[in-house]
C-alpha cells in the first residue's frame, strides 16, 4: 500500500473496481471504452489508464499503436488499437474475431485506486466487499 500526499491511502485493485467498459471492432482494429461509475473514479482512470499500459496488455495480440481518447462528459475513456485482431472478422481465425472479451483484460489490469473509492462502490456493502476478499483469498 502506498499513501500519496493529499490523498487517502492507495491500494492496488483490478480496473473493474472502479469502471465497466465495452469494445467492439471495426476491421483489424479494436475499440474499447472504460467508463467509470463513479465521478471521483474519473481522475483514477485519467492517471492510471494510460494508452502505455494498454498497449503493453495487448502487446502479445500484435497491436502495433494505442490511441486514447477522453470523453470527460461521460467519464469515459476509449481506447482504438491498430493490428490487434488478427486481421479482422474474415480473416482471423482467434475464437473471439470480434475482439468481444477484450473488455474484461482490460478490466483486469492492476491500478492504484484510493481505498476510499473502493469501500463506497455504489451497490456494494462491507459484506459483498468482505465476501470478495475471501473468494480471492484476501486479495482485492
């Protein structure tokens, strides 16, 4: 855990955390949004949630450039990612052509999150977070 100054404690969490996303294809590109649920989220994902980091999570997919674009009305990030499906829907012969599941890697990735922000996700109580922990055997 690490504190940063003016700010609560940071604790590293799983993107999904904080924001939901969705991605989509058009031709040999993907295209995937992060939106976060909550407005204290939206400088967590501007900071953390950067076209480096997304690049080198799709690197192994053969994605050649990462472009992010901010929709701060939204609080919305939307990544497009050249050379990352093989080609696109006719050509690929990857399961997921459409890049569909791209969404959940993304979500996956490893952020540093103020520990605040994650107690109060909206929907969730001290018990489903206490579940959780113990489902991943104490890691969140």
């Amino acid at each position: 855990m690490r504190v940063a100054r003016g700010m609560s404690a940071l604790v590293r969490a799983a993107l999904h955390r904080i924001a939901h996303a969705r991605s989509g294809d058009k031709g040999n590109r993907q295209n995937i949004s992060v939106i976060a649920y909550r407005p204290e989220a939206w400088p967590v994902l501007l900071s953390e949630v950067t076209e480096a980091r997304v690049h080198a999570l799709f690197r192994h997919r053969g994605v050649t450039a990462v472009r992010r674009y901010e929709l701060p009305k939204l609080m919305a990030l939307n990544f497009v990612l050249d050379d990352a499906l093989e080609g696109g829907v006719n050509a690929a012969l990857a399961l997921d052509s459409h890049g569909k599941t791209a969404s959940f890697r993304l979500l996956s990735l490893e952020i540093d999150v103020p520990a605040a922000l994650l107690a109060e996700r909206p929907g969730e109580t001290a018990g489903d977070i206490h579940q959780t922990k113990q489902k991943m055997g104490g890691l969140t």
